[in-house]
C-alpha cells in the first residue's frame, strides 16, 4: 500500500469500529506505518490534533464526539520493559471503559494483556514507499 491506500484503509478500519471492536494492535517495525496509520484512523473518529507517536510519554488520549466512543488512546509500547508497566499507567482501567477506543503500536510487547478481540494489524516494508498491511483475529 502507498499512503493514500493506508489512508483508505485507515478510515475503513475506524469506520468498523464499535463495541465490540474497539481495541487494535498496530505489530511492525521502526518506519512500517503504524504512527501514520494511527493518525489516518484518529482523523476519520474526528481527531483534529496533530497526531504524533507517543514514543517519549507512553500514552496519548483525545476527547471523540462518536456514536460508540467518547474517547480515543493512542499507545506506543516500544520502551516498555514488560507488560506491567503499561497497567500502571491505568490500562486495565481504560480497557474496561467502553466508550474508549485504544491503538497500541508495538503491541506485541503486551499481548498476554490484551483482550481476545484485539484487532491484530501487520505492517510490512515492501519497499521505499509502500507497505503491506495485513489484519488477523489474534496475535499468533
């Protein structure tokens, strides 16, 4: 996919959102798109902010004004050393709450936490200007 595909797909992909799926887990490396992603889905929910990765500050929240969700958690977990520091920043908490949606790139360092109906998301280089964005059911 080039950009303007991972937007589309982006936009599909928040346009599915609902209650009962409401948690994504964005799995790739460094540079495969998922911040870009990140941002194309949170401007299709209404996300005006520029929408950086969280990298630095773990987690990042926006207020939605949404049919399903009131609001939006974008997570990096790529400077996590094990799955409990991300539950000390309250993300049980935020897994309960229905009307929050939640995007978690470098998900795959807390997949023991994550509920059964994580939407899993493979970014893949393909090559200098495109990627290949695959979805499965469950982190294998």
């Amino acid at each position: 996919m080039i950009l303007s595909e991972t937007k589309k797909f982006a936009e599909d992909m928040a346009a599915s959102a609902g209650p009962d799926r409401r948690v994504f887990a964005l799995v790739g490396d460094l540079g495969a798109g998922k911040t870009a992603f990140a941002g194309f889905f949170l401007r299709a929910l209404g996300v005006t902010d520029l929408v950086t990765s969280p990298t630095f500050v773990i987690m990042k929240n926006y207020p939605l004004v949404h049919s399903h969700f009131t609001r939006a958690y974008h997570i990096d977990c790529y400077r996590l050393k094990n799955p409990e520091e991300i539950l000390l920043l309250g993300f049980a908490e935020i897994l309960k709450d229905e009307k929050n949606i939640v995007l978690i790139e470098w998900a795959d360092r807390i997949a023991g936490i994550l509920p059964p109906e994580t939407a899993w998301i493979d970014f893949t280089h393909v090559a200098e200007d495109s990627r290949a964005i695959t979805v499965r059911p469950k982190q294998q």
